[in-house]
C-alpha cells in the first residue's frame, strides 16, 4: 500500500470506530472537562516545574504560565507546537514543511530553524526530548493524544538549578494524565485541507490498584503543495500503567514508538523512527517524598537519496529527595547520570569527525526553601554538572518570594546557566568541493547566561488575575563563526558574541461573565548584541536570534448553554529583523457541539486571515498556510 492510501486508510478507521462504535453516554465529567477551570482554582493549580516540588500556581516566584487540559481541547491543536502557541511566554514560528523555532525570550536561532533554537529545555513526564547531538528539539518526532494531555507548565527564564545546563532560556515540562483519569474507550478523527488526524485509546483496570491504558494515533499533515509527495506523516501507539500498591507508593510504567516521514522544502525527504519506555516510582510521606526515574529512548533519523542518518540511544536515572527540616526549612536534593551512545552516518560534505560517542553526564543539586517570616520567603540552590565536553560546572540560582497580603505575590531572582557544547559545536566538518569550510573545534567552550528577573502575581478579584514578569538576560560566549587561527579557511565554530536582553512576560485572566472568559498577554523584546573583540565579525549579530520585539496575544472562550463552546485566538508578531520578515496578524478559531450525551464534533480554523504568511525568513522556510478541519471524538 502506498504512503498516502496508507494514511487516509488509517484516518478513515479512526472515524468509522468513533461513528460506529457502541458507546454508552459521555459521562458528565468528561463534558465538564469542556469548561474552563474557575480563576480561583487555577491559582491554587499544583505545579512542580518552579521548585521541583508540590506547589501551588498562585504562590510559583517563577514565571510560569500553565497550559491546562481544558485549554488543550478548548484551542483544538492537533500538535504539541500548537498547543504551545496557547502560552503567552513562548515564542513559536513555523516555517511549512516541518521547520520550526520554540524559544523564550529570544535567541530563537537564524539559519536552518530547528538547528539553532538551542537554549530551550523540554520534557515529558520527566524524559528529556531536548537532543544532546545539537542543542534543539526535533519537534516532528515528539507527538501526543491531546485528550492524554493534564498539563504543560511553561517557564520562561532559566532552569538549570534544578534542570540542568541546557535549560538556559526556559523550560517546558509536559505532564501526562494518570492512566486512571483516561478510562473507556476513547475515538477521535480529524479531516481537513492540510491535516489528517486520527486517535484510537482504551483504559481499564486490574483490580482497585491497577489502572491502565493503550493508545494509538495517525497524523498526516501537508503544509505545502497538492502532491502527495509534498507531506509528513507519522504513526504511533503506546500505553501507561499506574499501580498503588500501598497508600503512600506510586509506581508508572509507560512506553511508546512512532515512525514516520517529514519532506523537507528543497532537499530530499526524511525518515524517523523512535521508541522509548520510562519507569518512576515515588513514595510520598507526611514530611518527605521520594522519587525514583529511569528511562531509556531510542530515535533515529535518515534522509533519503544517501543523505545521512544517525541514530542516539539514551538511558537516564533520576533520584530526588524532598523533606522539611524543622518548620521553616523545605528542601530538595538528588542527582542523576546520564549516558547517551549515537551513531551519525554523514555525507560526503556534511559529517562528523568523530561519528559516533558516548556521552556521559552526571550530577548533584540541593534546593532549600526557606520561610524567613509567614510572608516571606527565601529559595537558594545549587547544583553541579559534568557534562561530556565542558567538565564540572556550578549552577547557582537565589529567588525571593514575598506575599504582603494574600492575592498578592512580590518575586525576585538570580540565576546562572550554560548551553553546553554538543557533537555539532566539537565534532561537525561541512565540506565545499571537497575542502574543509566549516568546523566544530575542540576549543569551543559553553554559552552563558546570567538572568536578573522580577514579577508579580496579583489575583485582583475572583473574576481576574494579573502576571507580570521583567528581566534582564546578560549573555557571552555565544556560538559565532570565525576565521581558522592559520588563514581564512577552514572556518570554525567560536565564542565570540556577547550581549544582552531585557523586557517583560504579562498576561492576564479575566472572567467577564459565567460563560466568557478572556486571556490578553503581552511580551517585549529588546536584544542589544555585538561581536567582542578578536571576533571575526562574519555575517551578523542576528545568527543568534532572529526575534520579534512585540508579541501580543488575546483568547476568548464561551459557553453558549450547555451544549456549544466557543474559542477563538488573535495573535500579533512584529517583524523580524535580519533577514527582515514582516510582521503578522492571524486568527484562529473553534467551535465545538456535544452530540447528546456521547459525542462532539467540531470545527476548527487557523491563520485564518490570509491564505499563507510567512513566520520566518523566506530564504529559510516556506509560508504557512490557512488550516481548516472537522474533527469528531466519542467517549465510552
């Protein structure tokens, strides 16, 4: 069967299940899931990304912005980078074709898009998707069922206390639901003029302690053109299984494997592949908790027509430990290594010198939150890293919580973080009619940053809150190109740009009635930076970031009586400035309708005002273009 027979088949028995399928009624907490969560609750929402702890949005000195399950299903993204477009703290810029920038406060890269936004960690469920060969997330590998979706808390500013030294510019943690929340069967289906989509999951249980589900999902997308040819497909399947043996232990165990194609504009198409499986068991007392995780995870990549391929293998324990001392004390400790084994099949111009390692990081951190006054509260910590190629490295980070009255909260913080060298900073040889233009030297040392922020979070009434957040990133060592020390050629990697950035995260939540709700935010922008001295100066400051100042962002979301919801979101992004791009505007939109008690179907739209815009350089990705689909999913 062909590729794309292959798809269409899978999407049409995604359908039929949903539309045949004998479902009993959709219960009234899965219709409930529908409705926005109250701006009270919210706050009180439990997080752990701040302080990798319990702990409550309303009281995070971070800043944090939470994309809840309802928001998810609300917005009708089909994909983890359209989801993320719901958090007024990130910046994401699609290209067609797959190509992709996800960054926080800039430096979001300038040539080849996902191979240069590199200062951005992200999870899920704990499992690193953050790639040690280059610094970046491969975002058409990462995918999953909406519906299985609790949460994604999104940080913007460093995280690499407690993160580690690749999460310089903010940190993404995407939290799945407890298997016990995703019970019965579940079908959804997804048609439109670009997309495909199709989901099938069943949860059940094993007596009162075990909980369990299966999934499987098919995704086809076509960003541009009319050629079959022109596509990226993928299909994946997957499980979860909760067990409680006792009331103070906790045991998941989940895996998934995926396979898939990406065509790439002007080259020739990829293959991709991955499977991984994570175990993490946690023991939860009255003053202490613990937490135990492993995971192993395999991906892998080709490009046709001899292209190149590599394929990196990692396994990863995790140990944490959390527990109070005395009544003012609160604190936080553990470790954890990492090996990662890859293997890279270049080409004849583009290869890596050595082509295959092993990759071990270690390390050890402690945070203590500590209660100076019922109101005030100090966070100090500290951790320390070995990373593969730059050795030991101190981390520290220092937070000030105050809380004058109770909707009120006064945040201030210092942190330090690298972006570690990788394979393609130290290893990388690209080749120009058989000679040497461009290396990744062994003198190449890490990117730093120091980050000043300050916020505040104010819940001004029930119906409305307030979170603003400034900073003040001073950067050096960035990745530049310089000439070799012996003549022009070859060039090579350096560190030879500096600089810095300061603006501001805001974003609100204002319910003005029971049944509409209304979320603006806002963020500037500004970056100021320059080659130092003894830099060759080659091309321009912008290879860094190639950002936009202004980013404006207003949601709305309505109940229409009991059966009808309704959501729509305006988005502002000024221009680019090197290669300049023109600024944008663009709507998105969906509606949606319960189909009695079982069922509901949907319409949803994107970039609806203009038939194609471009996000990024025209020399670097294809426009995007205006998305129309109806989907269609069904409970038991």
């Amino acid at each position: 069967m062909k590729p794309g027979r292959k798809h269409n088949a899978i999407i049409a028995i995604g359908l039929i299940s949903a539309i045949l399928c004998p479902c009993a009624a959709l219960d009234a907490q899965s219709i409930e899931e529908l409705r926005d969560m109250s701006i009270e609750d919210l706050a009180q929402f439990d997080i752990s990304s701040v302080t990798k702890s319990a702990g409550t949005l309303g009281d995070a000195p971070a800043s944090i912005y939470v994309i809840t399950h309802d928001d998810i299903i609300r917005a009708g993204n089909t994909t983890l980078p359209g989801m993320l477009r719901l958090a007024p703290n990130l910046q994401v810029m699609r290209g067609g074709n797959g190509g992709l920038v996800v960054t926080a406060r800039g430096l979001g890269g300038n040539a080849g898009a996902q191979s240069f936004s590199n200062k951005l960690l992200v999870l899920i469920d704990g499992r690193s998707v953050y790639s040690p060969l280059y610094s970046g997330v491969y975002w058409d590998m990462q995918d999953l069922l909406p519906e299985d979706i609790d949460r994604i808390e999104v940080i913007s500013g460093p995280g690499a206390t407690l993160w580690g030294a690749n999460a310089v510019n903010g940190v993404i943690n995407i939290i799945t639901r407890p298997a016990g929340a995703t019970q019965g069967l579940y079908a959804t289906g997804v048609i439109g003029n670009k997309t495909r989509d199709a989901g099938l999951r069943y949860g059940g249980r094993v007596g009162e302690t075990i909980s369990y589900r299966l999934f499987a999902k098919g995704h086809r997308n076509r960003d541009t053109g009319k050629a079959l040819d022109n596509d990226s497909w993928r299909l994946q399947g997957g499980f979860r299984v909760d067990w409680t043996p006792t009331e103070t232990d906790r045991l998941m165990v989940q895996g998934d494997a995926y396979q898939g194609a990406r065509n790439q504009t002007g080259a020739a198409r990829e293959d991709m592949h991955g499977r991984d499986i994570l175990a993490r068991w946690n023991r939860d007392g009255a003053m202490s908790s613990l937490q135990v995780q492993a995971y192993y995870d395999r991906t892998g990549r080709k490009t046709r027509a001899g292209g190149g391929r590599f394929t990196l293998d990692t396994v990863d324990l995790d140990v944490q430990h959390s527990f109070a001392m005395g009544s003012a004390h609160r604190i936080v400790w553990g470790g954890g290594a990492r090996v990662s084994r890859y293997n890279i099949d270049g080409t004849a111009n583009f290869l890596f010198v050595p082509d295959k390692r092993t990759l071990f990081l270690a390390n050890i951190f402690v945070q203590d939150s500590i209660a100076l006054t019922p109101r005030l509260t100090a966070i100090a910590g500290l951790k320390l890293e070995r990373d593969p190629y730059s050795g030991a490295v101190l981390l520290p980070s220092a937070r000030l919580s105050w809380k004058p009255t109770d909707p009120l909260l006064l945040w201030g913080a210092v942190s330090r973080a690298i972006r570690s060298p990788t394979p393609f900073d130290r290893d990388v040889v690209e080749r120009l009619d058989g000679d040497d233009f461009l290396i990744g030297p062994s003198t190449f040392r890490s990117e730093k940053l120091t980050a000043y922020e300050a916020g505040t979070r104010l819940m001004a009434s029930s119906h409305a809150s307030l979170s603003l957040s400034a900073f003040y990133n001073a950067y050096d060592d960035l990745r530049s190109i310089e000439v070799a020390p012996g003549g022009f050629l070859p060039l090579q990697w350096g560190n030879g740009i500096k600089g810095h950035s300061y603006g501001f995260d805001s974003w609100a939540d204002v319910r003005i009635t029971d049944w509409w709700r209304v979320k603006p935010g806002y963020s500037l922008l500004i970056q100021r930076f320059r080659f130092k001295p003894g830099s060759a100066g080659l091309l321009d400051v912008h290879q860094v970031g190639n950002d936009p100042k202004h980013r404006l962002t207003l949601r709305t979301s309505m109940d229409i009586g009991p059966r009808i919801n309704l959501d729509a979101d305006l988005r502002y992004v000024s221009s680019l400035p090197s290669p300049r791009t023109s600024g944008y505007v663009e709507l998105g939109a969906r509606i949606g309708y319960v189909i009695g008690e079982r069922a509901e179907l949907s319409l949803s739209g994107f970039n609806l005002l203009h038939k194609r815009h471009l996000e990024l350089p025209a020399t670097e990705a294809s426009p995007v273009p205006r998305s129309v689909f109806v989907a269609l999913k069904w409970h038991l």
